[in-house]
C-alpha cells in the first residue's frame, strides 16, 4: 500500500493584503472577506515562474529520497507545452525519469496523489508538484472583482511510496465535461467563472465523494481526525463540514493567508498541517477537491 | 401554512431576512439569494420536503423566484412519489 511519506511547500513572499486589493477593485475589503475568508494572497515575483515555484516546493520534502516518477498539476502554466513537469524534474537533478504534467485546476493535486498512489508500486517514490501562478491570469485587465479577490500563487508537493506516513486507502474521483463552460481560461481571456454553478455543484459533489470513500471503507465521518480539502473559498469549506457533519474545526483552513491557490491549495494546506499535526497511529485524514472541468473527488488516508 | 407559505419562510429563515419574499419578488436582485445562501436553501428544502433535488437541476434560473421553486419541489415531489 502506497503512503504519503512527507509534504513540502513554497510561498512568494509579496504579500497582497485584501486592504490593497479592494482598493484597486473599488470594493470594500470586508466584503472580500465576508464572501471568501481571504484577508491576503501571495504575488509571485516577476522572476518566479510555476517551475521555479514547483522546484521549491519539491527541495522542501524530498529530502534526499530517489524518486522514480514525477507529477506536477498546474493550471497556470506559463506556456502551451511543454509543461512544467520536465523542466522541474531536470532542476532537481531528475532529468530522465519520467515527468508527467496535470493541466487539472483545483482537483489536480488530488487527482495526482491518486495517480501517484497507484504508479508507486511500479515507480518507486513519486514526487507529486501542484504549482500555481494564479495571480497573472486573475489580475489581468479587464478585473473581475469577482475572481481577482480569490487567487493567489504558491506550491505544494508530496512524495508517495512505500514507507510508514499517511497510507493512501482508497479515492474517488470523477468528472463531468457538461460544466467546461463554468470555470474556464482561455490561452488569451481572463479567468471566467459562473460562481452559482462551481458553489452549487461544489457543494454537493464534494461531501458526496468524501461520502463514497467513507462508505467504501466502512468509516464514519465523526471518526476522521482530519480533512484537507482544496482552498477555494472559506464559506465553501464552511459548508462542506455542514454536509459532511463534522465540526468545521476539523476541515484545516488557511485560505485566510493564502487565497486560493488551485491546485497547489491543498498540498499547501496539508503540508503547512502536517508540520503541527498531532497524528496518532490509526487516525483518518480526508482529502477532498473540486475544481475546472469539473473535475472532484475525495481521497482517504490512515497514519501508520 | 401553504406550501408557498412554507418555502417563502424557509428563503426567509436561509437570507436571514426579517420578512419573507412575496411569491413573484425577485429572489438574487433583491438579497434574498447568493450562491452559498443558495447552497442552504436547498438542503432546507430537501430536508422539508422529503425531495432530493438532483445536481443536474440545481440551476439559479430555477430559484428566481418563490413561484419557480415551488414548481421545482413540486415536480421532485410528483417524482418520488411516482
């Protein structure tokens, strides 16, 4: 059985406070608050790209591991192809293993750990990358309030294998192509978002999926310790542990500093938790996603 | 209580609002309804109405109003009891 042995994180450090933002936007900040949770989002420099945002994700958990497969998701890649898997692998002295990337915005690191999980018996260790530059696309002209004060750039990154970590037990994922139009962004427009169907659809796909691997595995939603889900939105979150029936404490949060990173949200998140997490041998931890395509699901993991 | 009543009461109750909305008032344009409000009305409905609204039709056009919504659970209502 295939385990998350470690996590890793990076964060520009521009911090753009929703003070600022809502400045530039004509808005009041609390109303950026009020509908999201996000008081500030990381810039990436003008010099930091997804690769080297990956890259320094990557350095922070591999710790000396040999990796045999490398899967990078990023939505936001700053051209056609080649994607960003190759040149990160061939940064972190990777090059000629197989690099894979994972154009799936929000979901994509769930989809990706999945993948990884079940690669891993063939591969070895897998390094998992999700690496975002959501601001270039979010910030551009003309502004979407909308869709300006949600994103914001970082990366997350996680190795998979064979080891004592957080064992991968099962996942669900699934997709529907009947909401592309939705949440899209085109090679030349901005992001483009129909916000009642992303939170409507969200909100019942998501506890749906965390349903299905809870169910699967005989576990009730009371005896998970932990859930990591995708940060898109406070309120979203909010919600998610109403449908699931859990306390909302126990859906980790730090959108209120980061934003939504899309893919990289989750990695983000779970690395950042894991560094204080009091895990104990046997405790449930949920992962869930939900993003563009759409594309969702729920990954469940036990520590060792 | 109607079931019109009821479903205005249930738009009150979700909106926090301190009167429900006539059954033609314009739900979104007038505060009653945003996405994640939207998002809890449906589990009330559900819950209410002993209805299971599918994904496929939770469409805002479906929620403009008080009348539309009625004619939503009414149409799931006729469905699970077929």
């Amino acid at each position: 059985m295939a385990s998350i042995l470690s996590f890793g994180r990076y964060v520009p450090e521009r911090v753009l406070a929703s003070e600022e933002l809502a400045a530039r936007l004509g808005v009041d900040p609390a109303w950026i608050v009020q509908i999201s949770g996000i008081e500030e989002r990381r810039i990436a420099a003008s010099d930091e790209t997804v690769v080297t945002l990956g890259v320094r994700a990557a350095e922070s958990c591999i710790a000396g591991r040999e990796i045999g497969l490398v899967i990078v998701s990023s939505a936001s890649s700053e051209r056609r192809f080649p994607g960003p898997a190759a040149e990160i692998a061939h940064q972190l002295g990777l090059a000629g293993i197989p690099a894979i990337d994972l154009p799936v915005a929000s979901a994509g690191s769930l989809f990706a750990l999945t993948l990884a999980s079940q690669l891993a018996p063939a591969y070895g260790n897998v390094l998992v990358i999700a690496a975002e530059k959501m601001s270039a696309p979010a910030l551009a002209e003309p502004l979407d309030k909308n869709v300006a004060i949600l994103f914001g750039d970082g990366a997350g990154a996680a190795i998979v294998g064979q080891g004592s970590g957080l064992e991968i037990l099962d996942s669900a994922l699934h997709s529907d192509g009947s909401y592309a139009a939705d949440l899209r962004l085109e090679f030349t427009g901005p992001i483009a978002m129909n916000g009642y169907s992303v939170i409507m659809q969200a909100t019942r796909k998501i506890p749906a999926a965390i349903a299905e691997v809870l169910e699967r595995s005989k576990v009730e939603a009371a005896s998970v310790a932990h859930f990591l889900m995708h940060q898109a939105n406070q309120n979203l979150i909010d919600r998610v542990a109403k449908c699931v029936r859990v306390p909302p404490e126990r859906f980790y949060s730090n959108i209120r500093r980061y934003g939504n990173t899309s893919s990289a949200s989750m990695l983000i998140a779970a690395a950042e938790w894991h560094e204080t997490a009091e895990l104990k041998p046997g405790d449930y931890v949920a992962f869930a996603a939900f993003g563009a395509g759409f594309h969702w699901g729920a990954l469940l993991a036990r520590q060792a | 209580m109607t079931r019109t009543q009821q479903i205005a009461e249930l738009v009150r109750k979700c909106s926090k609002k301190p009167t429900p909305p006539d059954p033609e008032e314009p739900l979104f344009d007038n505060g009653y309804l945003d996405s994640f409000i939207l998002t809890d009305l449906v589990l009330e409905l559900e819950n209410a109405f002993g209805i299971r609204i599918p994904d496929s039709e939770l469409n805002p056009r479906r929620f403009e109003n008080v009348e539309k919504i009625e004619a939503l659970v009414e149409n799931r209502a006729t469905r699970s009891a077929g």
